[in-house]
C-alpha cells in the first residue's frame, strides 16, 4: 500500500511581496497568493491527488492556501490538524525588517549564513519586545521555554521531524495520503529530512511559494520517488 506525501508552501504573503522577513508574524495572502493556491488545487486535481487529511502550521497563510487549494479541488470535507510545529523559522530580531535593509546592517556573509545557512541564528528578540510569541493571544497556553525567540534551521527541524515522525508518519504508514500546507524554512527542515540532505548542500534549496512536492511512500515508509509538480 503506497502513501503520498503533498507538501506545498503557501501562495504568496503581503510581507513576501515587501520584501520583509516573515517568520512568525500572521500575514495574509496577497491576492497573487491567493491565485498560487488556487492554482494548487488546479495542480491537485490534474494529477488526480486527493488527500485524506490536511496538516498546516498555525499561521493564516499556510491555512488559507490549504483551504482555498481544497476549495479548488472540491475537496473540503477532509479533517484539518494544525500546529506550531510546522510554523515557519522564527527570524527573531529580523521578523518584519526589509531584507535589503538588513543585508545592509549586517553584511551579506551574516545575512545569508542566517538565511540560507544551517546553524546560524538571527539576533535573539528580546523577551520585553512585544514581538515576542507568548504575547499573542494564541500562543498564551504555550510554556514560554517551548517558544522560539529566533530560530536556525537546525532549530526548525528539530520541532518540525519529531512531529512529523510522532503524527504523521502514522498516518502515511496507514496508506493514507497526506497534504501539508506550511512554509518555505519549515518544509526546507522537511525536505532535507525526507531527501537526506545535508547542511552544505541544504543551502542550495529554495522552495517558491505556491510550490507542490509529492513524496511517494510504500509501507515501510522508504521513498519510492519524488516529484515536483508545475501543471
């Protein structure tokens, strides 16, 4: 019995289009965003993909493309699960600054070993900056330690692998397919999981938003191939 694996990023967020780091801030899509997920439940239908479960982070842009992509699909029914395990990295300091502007600030050899690096973390929020997640309403019953103020990579993947393993890959091995709406640093954690990249090579990856991957599984969860589906 094989499983799919749909990992697809959300269409494009107003702070994408400004040109700003995201992160954890809840931005909406713009409405070339909303046009990619569309165009996701376009890709799905073509290739026939039905999933029996949704998964998406918490924040809107990732809901709102797995909502309209199903809605596109004729495919709503399904049960949605969500957790901040799939939220985006955490860009600390950065979230909500101009890229060029901090490329500026910082230099480029800084900026992109956070950006496109492993290891490297941004400048750390300070816990008194009204930024900070325990501050939003939704994150409130979360235990501080478990919230990020500025996250790697590497940080990224070590909350997004366990959860995927712990609930996901259940499912997959039950030989149910499987839609993924997040974004574009928690599906890169994702991917180099699933593919065994590593930390140098991690760096050459960039998924586009609106991007849909499949990832087929057999039962023992070995992949049996991968594909990135444009039409």
């Amino acid at each position: 019995m094989h499983a799919k694996l749909i990992l697809v990023r959300h269409g494009q967020s107003i702070y994408n289009k400004k040109n700003l780091f995201t992160g954890w801030t809840d931005v909406p899509l713009t409405p070339k965003g909303i046009e990619e997920a569309q165009n996701v439940g376009k890709i799905l239908k073509a290739h026939d993909l039905y999933p029996d479960i949704c998964f998406t982070s918490w924040l809107k842009r990732a809901i709102h493309t797995a909502n309209i992509a199903l809605a596109e699909l004729g495919w709503e029914h399904i049960d949605h699960l969500r957790s901040y395990y799939l939220n985006e990295r955490h860009y600390g300091a950065w979230q909500g600054k101009n890229k060029d502007e901090v490329k500026k600030e910082f230099g480029e050899e800084m900026f992109l070993a956070v950006r496109r690096g492993y290891a490297t973390r941004p400048p750390l929020l300070d816990p008194s900056d009204p930024r900070v997640p325990w501050r939003e309403k939704k994150f409130q019953n979360i235990p501080h330690n478990s919230l990020p103020l500025g996250e790697s990579l590497k940080d990224t993947k070590e909350r997004v692998v366990p959860y995927f393993d712990s609930t996901i890959v259940p499912i997959l091995k039950n030989g149910k397919n499987v839609l993924i709406s997040a974004h574009g640093n928690s599906l890169r954690a994702l991917v180099m999981y699933l593919e065994n990249i590593s930390p140098e090579e991690i760096t050459k990856l960039e998924i586009p938003t609106g991007e849909v991957r499949v990832y087929d599984f057999n039962e023992t969860m070995q992949l049996q191939k991968r594909a990135i589906l444009t039409s």
